[in-house]
C-alpha cells in the first residue's frame, strides 16, 4: 500500500497539521505528526472540560470498532514542556489513506495549557521509534510501525513548506517532489529519535567548518535548535541581532539581511540550506519590526534538533526499513 496526505502550517508554521480519521464512523480530527515522540494522543470526550477549548474531540463510544485497553495509561511531556496523559484504546486509524484497524489511540484525560490554548490542534501522531512510546503495563506501537509491513516500501517522506501546505507520504517517493539525488545517512534509534549526524555546516558563504552536527529530525518541533558556537556564529554575522533574556531566544530585525545556514549531509559533499529569511521566524512586535530567530540554542538536550525552519527546506525521507533518513533540496 501507499498513501499520501496533506499537512498544513498554523501561523508562523509553528506546527503542521493533519487530517486523521478515528472510528467507525470516522472521526477526523486534526493531528500533528511528530518523528520526535511515538505517542498517538487525542483530545476526546474524558478530557477534562476545563482543558478543552474548541478542539474537536474522538469519542470512543461514538465508534463500534473502539475498544478499551483496561488498566492501560499513559503520560507524556515534551521537549518545550507540554505534557498531557490519559487512558488508551484501539480503533481504526487512516491517514492519507492508508489504515490499520487496531491503532492505540490514547485518550487524553489532561492536557497542559500549551495544547489547552491551540483549538486547532486536536492532539499528536508520533512518528518515533516505539522505545519511547509511554503507555503502561505495555509500550504500544506507532502507526508508522504498524503499517510498514504493508507499505510497498517502509518509509515515510515529509514535505514541509514554509507557509503552506506540504505533504506526508507513505510506502513511496515522490520523485517530483524534490531535485537531484536523495543523500542517505545512517540513523542511530537508540534514543527513541531519529538521530543523525551531520558532519560540518557553513553561515552565509562563509567556509565549511568541521564541527559536526548530532541531532535529531523533528517535524515535532518548530524550530532548529543548535550548539551555542554555531548559534553565536550565526547571530554574530546578522546585523542588530541579540539575545533577549526576556525572551530567552536570539532575535533579529525583520529588516535585516539574515545569511543561509548551510549543513552537510552524508561524506560526498551534498548539502541542505536554509534560506536567512527562514531564520527571520516571526514577528514578536506588533509594529514587526523585531523577529524571533529561527535558530536558537539546543542548551541542555543533549543534542540538537533540526526541527520545522530546518524540514522545511528539505524533502526528507525517514526510511524505517533500513533506519536511514534521507535528505534532498527541492
Ligand atoms: O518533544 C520534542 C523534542 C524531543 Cl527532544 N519534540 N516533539 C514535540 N512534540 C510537541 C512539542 N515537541
């Protein structure tokens, strides 16, 4: 099997956002898919109503193919502090039009004020590795995990834009969808992530480096989060840039001429850039005159993150067969 389904930015593509059917009937609720966490979690009708706020909710009553997991919960909290918890089921999941009939679907119970505030964000798809998924007695699968067998390949591509709509694939690529050849490097999933390293990166048109980059992919995550000497070298080479301490990030004018950010991928010599206007994120002002930058410190992690500002200047293959990621310009 293949599939294919639209996702689509919130403002400042802060999240992307994609339809997913639950149940019989089907109830489409609005997911963000993460390949940096591994729970499915959904807003649904035991989610505290205080908590809720617009979001449309999965009933698992509503649905003849849902079935409880007795005993069985779950508790996340993610790497920007949210968190959420709450009971499991299974039931029939299709995205972009592939299914699979006994999907965990944990049921939120609570929610934090981060997902709380979102009504467009109707809950997570984690597109992890299973080691992490938090469901207790028993870790439950992901969806990707789930449907590689019956993919005609096991892999899964995103294509993320910038302020517009971009696209998850399944069991195939898209050879329009990207230019030149696709560059493959090895992941390491011990963590949970999709980790990988890249091996140097370049500001502006300024020489390749050799420090390397270890990271993982996060479509999770909005941001590109990196080792302070790249993070300072880059604000160094923009104009008026600061960091902010009330904010905590780096900013920069919206008016000022932001270099690429350029890393390697794989030993030939292939690389991905970032566009500066990427890393002129969103205004923080309302007169628009101060932006918060794309790329801030991944301080404390442990590693770095090449989340959204970095995804979405790529068309990137996460092959679940052979535990690569592959990466192209587009
Ligand atoms: O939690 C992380 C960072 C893992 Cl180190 N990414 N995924 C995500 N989901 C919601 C917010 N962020």
């Amino acid at each position: 099997s293949t599939g294919s389904a639209q996702t689509n930015p919130e403002k400042n593509d802060v999240e992307y956002l994609t339809p997913v059917s639950i149940g019989t009937p089907g109830q489409v609720l609005n997911l963000d898919l993460d390949t940096g966490s591994s729970d499915l979690w959904v807003f649904s009708s035991l989610t505290t109503s205080s908590q809720v706020n617009g979001q449309t909710l999965y009933d698992p009553t509503k649905s003849t193919t849902a079935n409880q997991l007795q005993g069985y919960t779950w508790q996340i909290s993610y790497g920007d502090g949210s968190s959420s918890s709450g009971d499991v089921y299974t039931d029939t999941v299709t995205v972009g039009g592939v299914t699979f009939s006994a999907q965990a679907v944990q049921v939120a119970k609570t929610v934090s004020s981060e997902f709380t505030s979102d009504p467009a964000n109707h809950g997570l798809l984690g597109m992890g590795f299973g080691s992490i998924n938090t469901v207790e007695p028993v870790a439950q699968k992901t969806f990707f995990d789930n449907i590689m067998p019956d993919l005609d390949l096991p892999l899964f591509t995103a294509d993320l834009k910038r302020s517009a709509p971009g696209r998850y694939n399944f069991g195939y690529i898209d050879p329009s969808a990207y230019k030149g050849e696709i560059t493959y490097v090895p992941v390491d999933n011990d963590s949970g992530f999709w980790a990988w390293t890249s091996p140097a990166y370049a500001i502006g048109s300024r020489n390749f480096g050799n420090t390397t980059l270890k990271g993982i992919a996060d479509t999770g995550a909005s941001l590109f989060l990196l080792p302070s000497a790249a993070v300072s070298e880059y604000y160094g080479a923009v104009f008026g840039a600061k960091y902010d301490r009330s904010q905590g990030a780096f900013t920069v004018p919206c008016d000022a001429s932001a270099p690429d950010f350029t890393f390697v991928v794989g030993d030939h010599g292939a690389t991905i850039t970032v566009p500066g206007n990427y890393i002129k994120y969103a205004p923080i002002d309302d007169a628009g005159k101060t932006c918060f930058g794309g790329i801030q410190l991944d301080t404390g992690i442990g590693f770095s993150i090449f989340g959204d500002v970095a995804l979405k200047s790529a068309f990137v293959v996460f092959n679940g067969g052979n535990r690569t990621i592959g990466w192209a310009t587009k």
